[in-house]
C-alpha cells in the first residue's frame, strides 16, 4: 500500500496540469508573443481559430480565475496580460526551449506540445526520466513561479482539468 502524497505536492500537480491545457498555453502565448486581444469583432476566432469555442472559453475564464489575464472596461484591448501572465509566459518559453533541446516530446513537436512535456515531466510524473539529478531550468523557473503566485497552489482548479478534457484538446 502507498502511502498518501502531502497537500502541497497534491495541490502543486493540480495546478501543473491546469498550467499545461492547451487552450492556457495558447491564449498566454498569443498575448505575450502578439499584444493584447481587440474587442474589434472576430479578433478572438481570428486569434484562435484551431481552438472550439468551448475550448477558447474555458481558457479565458481559467485564465480570469488564476489572475494571469484581465479586461479593460471600454479600452481597445480586450484582454491582456497581467504580470502573473507575464511571467508564466517566460515559464512556457522556458518549458519549450528546454523540451526543442532534449527534442521532446519528439524533434517536430509543436510549442504546446513541447510545453506540456517539460512541464509534465517537471511533475515528477511518469515521464519523468531519471537522468536529471539536479533540476532542470524549467523545474527552478516553475518552483519560482508557484511561489512567486501562490494562489494558483490554492484555487480549486481540479474542476478545470476535467472540464477541458471534456471541451476536447486544443492544439
């Protein structure tokens, strides 16, 4: 029989894998790499357009409820990035500059892709490969994050998984 993992490690896992939708990738990454989103009309479905609508809202409203994104009342933009969302994205630009070096998940994966991997392999999952005996620069950019944002730790975004899984898988 295993014994029970503590809270923390349990909470830390809930919010990777909530880090690691495809959807959350995308959005945070497109602000970043592209400003913030118009309210001009279509700019969402324009931005995003390999994502479902389903798929597109639930990363908004994950996004809303982790503080990485916010809306401005009556501005030209309509969401951007908050400083949390900020620095996740360098989390995500680290996570997939480390995965295109070890070419993982394979050598032509995608960058949501790719951020998935390190991140999940950060998890201590079952990807894990025990090769690294120090952490690696996506674990101590991660580690900073959480701890730099620890509300994420402490949301109840178990909900958030399963809802994506749900909603299917954005690319």
């Amino acid at each position: 029989m295993t014994a029970a993992l503590p809270a923390r490690l349990l909470r830390e896992r809930r919010a990777i894998r909530t880090l690691s939708l495809p959807g959350l990738i995308r959005l945070v990454t497109e602000i970043d790499d592209n400003g913030p989103i118009s309210r001009q009309r279509g700019s969402l479905q324009a931005a995003f357009g390999d994502l479902s609508t389903g798929q597109l809202r639930h990363a908004i409203d994950t996004a809303r409820g982790l503080g990485l994104i916010h809306a401005r009342g009556h501005a030209t933009a309509r969401y951007q990035l908050t400083a949390s969302g900020k620095d996740l994205a360098e989390v995500y630009d680290t996570a997939a500059r480390w995965a295109r070096s070890h070419q993982l998940p394979s050598p032509t994966s995608d960058f949501v892709t790719r951020v998935q991997h390190a991140l999940q392999t950060q998890d201590g999952g079952p990807e894990r490969t025990g090769a690294a005996t120090k952490p690696s620069a996506v674990h101590e950019a991660l580690s900073a994050w959480l701890k730099a944002h620890p509300r994420v730790l402490h949301q109840d975004i178990a909900r958030s998984f399963h809802a994506a899984q749900e909603s299917g898988r954005a690319a």
